[in-house]
C-alpha cells in the first residue's frame, strides 16, 4: 500500500504551509509603494490611518495575520510618540525586519513632511496678507472645536470611574493654575499610577517608562535659549541652524518621548514651552500650525516641522522631524520583544492608567489660553463670528461626524469670505 497522501491530503497540506517570503528586494519594494501611497493619502488622523494600514498589510495582502496586526496596535498604543507612525514602522518590522521598519516609517513621513514645509513657506511668507489673515480667522476657532472634540473622546476614554475625574480635574488645576512642569505632571501621574492601579504587592520600583536624564538634559539646554520672540528665519535657515540644532533636537526628542494619549497631546507641551517659554512661535501662529496639521496628511506631530521651519528654514523642519520621530523608530526597533511584554507587565499596566487622564487635563489647561486667542478678538462682531465658526465645527465634528481636514477647509473658506470684516 503507497503511503504517498492522496491529491486531496496534498492540496490541505500545501494550504496549511506558510507562503513563501518573496526576495528581500521584492519586499522592500512594496513596501515603499504602499507607504508613500499612504503619506499621500493619510488624511483623517491616527485611527484613519491604521484602518488604511490594516487593509494594506492583513486584508489585501496578507502580510500579517490580524491577531498579529491587533497585538502591533496594543503595543504602539501603549509607547508615547504618534501611533499610527508607529504602526506603520511595526509592519515594515515584521514584513522585512529593520530595513523594512526604517522604509516603511520613511515613506510614509517623508510625503507629509514635504507636504508641511511647503505650505510653512506659503503661510510665513504671505503671513500679513489681509485674504490670508482671513483664512486664519476662521481656520483658528475650527482648530480649538477639533481640541474639544478630542478632549470629549478622550475624556469618554480615559474618566472610567471618579480617581480617574480627579486625575484629569488635578492635572488640569496644577498646570493651569499652579503652572507645573508637564513633564514633572507626567511623572506624578505614572506614580499615582503605580499606587492606584498596580498590582498589590510589594513595590518593585517605578518603571523606566521614559528616558528621563535626556529629558532632564533636553529642560536644561532649552532653557538656555534667549526667551526672545523669534523672527522668521531664511528659507534654508543656515544662519540659524548652528544655534538651534541641540535646543531644537533636544526638545523634540523629548516631546517625541513623552507625547502619551495621541498625536494632540502635543499641545500641552509645545504650548507650554515654544510658545510661552520659548517664544518661539505665537499663540496665532501655533494654533494656525496646527490647523496646516490637520488639513495635511500625515500625523500631527508634523506641526513640528512648522515651528522647526519657523526657527530655522528648512534645515531647522528637518531636524525638528527627525527627533520628534527618531523616539518612534527606537522603541519598535531596539525595544519591540520587550516592550510586547511590558504590555502584560501589571506594574506598566497600572502605571499608564493614570496617564490618559492626565493627558485629557493637560490639553484642556492648555486649550485654555490658545481659545482666548482664537476667539476673543478686538471688536463684538469679530468674537461673535468666530464663536459660530467655533460652535458649528464642533457640531459637525461631534454630531455630523465630519473629517477635521475639511472642517478647516470650510473654516478657512468662512474666514476668507468675512475677512473684510474682522481684519
């Protein structure tokens, strides 16, 4: 008797054996071809742009299975930095290692950050512009209804019972009022964390969830920067990159280190240091930054390469850029295996519980200062205008569901058609 298997056992066996790999230059390839695609076309914010990267990598091409998609988003949600960037350089990961985790991430930061700079030319240069500024009046009060959105979603998330509501009420109050560091705010946090929500046993430490002597580093180099209010730089910035390149590099990496609860937690941080500390940008000017953020693909951590273009060109957006992310290319590639067990770890668990709503306070204390900008303006009618622009963002976003880009598009639009009025 042949103990060769039957056509039928031949076929369920082929069916059962993994496919396999194409060459590495194959998979390279396509992997580039799907990412820019995806820096192109990554409009609507993080969670639009892992729907795109799970239809990509696990439904039309089967790079990974979706409990392997799954465990990547659960890992990347729990790193700071911009998730779905993050996400992305996690494919690239398992699809082809390093090399594909530093293509991936490349390709699909690389479309929105020329994307960024050119419109950072294009608004800096024609800035004073009365059209312009009329633009900008009614793109500002649709970035502050975005915020509360978030803020909304974010709190719906994170206040699951009242020692979370009194986290975020607290960190509201000490950052507001008390004028708390963020990143000393983040740290209380991790440690009310451990206390409240950690495992009940003897006290291992407090986990070294973030790189706190380069953060340490980064607030002592900042600092020494002249409080001045900046000009904007040349196109290139070569004049300006020498002074700035470590102050710059260094704050980004740690914001890029630190930025917990989605890509608008940058708020809170740059609010706090760039444009009150630092004065490297206006309360005008970053709010417009943002609003360039949310109606460009990409994450919205990328407003990082308008302030950098504002200090110091192009060099100045570049470098910005590579230290805001260069946080999210370590932890996937230095630190992946571990941190997938990290997220089992009861301690981290309970630690990052208080995170959420810490974040949740600390954009509404920094929401604060940048809605009186946007909508108490110098005459009645001008305030009036911008509070409906305001109010009807925040009913489409809320109620009608519609995407932030768009939004800004028709804020914009309302400003420029009323700009004879208020400017």
């Amino acid at each position: 008797m042949s103990a060769d298997p039957s056509p039928s056992q031949s076929l369920a066996l082929e069916q059962e054996l993994p496919a396999p790999l194409p060459p590495l230059s194959v998979r390279l390839k396509e992997i580039a071809a799907v990412f820019l695609r995806l820096g192109f076309l990554g409009f609507g914010g993080p969670q639009a742009h892992i729907a795109m990267q799970n239809d990509e990598a696990v439904t039309r091409r089967g790079w990974m299975s979706q409990e392997q998609f799954t465990e990547g988003v659960g890992l990347c949600e729990l790193l700071p930095g911009p998730a779905s960037t993050q996400m992305g350089i996690y494919i690239g990961y398992v699809r082809a290692g390093w090399a594909g985790a530093v293509l991936a991430g490349f390709c699909f930061i690389a479309p929105a950050f020329v994307i960024e700079v050119m419109f950072s030319w294009l608004y800096f240069r024609f800035q004073k512009v009365p059209q312009l500024q009329g633009v900008f009046f009614g793109v500002a009060p649709v970035v502050i209804a975005i915020i509360l959105a978030f803020c909304w979603k974010l709190g719906r998330k994170a206040v699951k019972d009242w020692s979370r509501g009194l986290i975020a009420v607290a960190a509201f109050v000490l950052l507001l009022l008390a004028g708390v560091n963020i990143l000393l705010l983040f740290a209380l946090a991790a440690a009310v964390g451990l206390v409240l929500y950690g495992p009940r046993r003897p006290w291992p430490g407090i986990p070294g969830l973030l790189p706190w002597p380069l953060l340490s580093l980064a607030q002592t180099v900042v600092a020494t920067v002249p409080p001045e209010t900046l000009t904007l730089s040349s196109f290139w910035g070569l004049e300006r990159i020498g002074t700035y390149f470590w102050p710059m590099t260094l704050f980004f990496l740690k914001v890029g280190s630190a930025i917990f609860g989605g890509g608008l937690v940058i708020i809170p941080f740059i609010a706090e240091e760039v444009v009150e500390q630092l004065r490297w940008l206006t309360p005008a000017e970053f709010l417009d930054g943002v609003a360039i953020g949310q109606f460009t693909p990409g994450p919205v951590v990328l407003t990082a390469a308008f302030i950098g273009y504002k200090v110091a060109g192009v060099l100045g957006a570049l470098t910005a850029t590579v230290a805001i992310f260069a946080p999210s290319f370590a932890f996937i590639l230095l630190a992946a295996p571990v941190l997938l067990r990290i997220r089992r770890n009861a301690w981290a668990k309970g630690s990052l519980q208080a995170m959420t709503p810490t974040a949740l306070g600390a954009i509404a204390a920094a929401t604060i200062p940048l809605a009186q900008n946007a909508l108490l303006q110098d005459t009645p009618l001008a305030s009036l205008l911008a509070l409906l622009i305001g109010g009807a963002a925040l009913v489409g976003l809320m109620h009608f569901k519609l995407p932030t880009w768009l939004l800004v598009l028709a804020g914009g639009g309302v400003g420029w058609l009323v700009g004879g009025l208020v400017t």
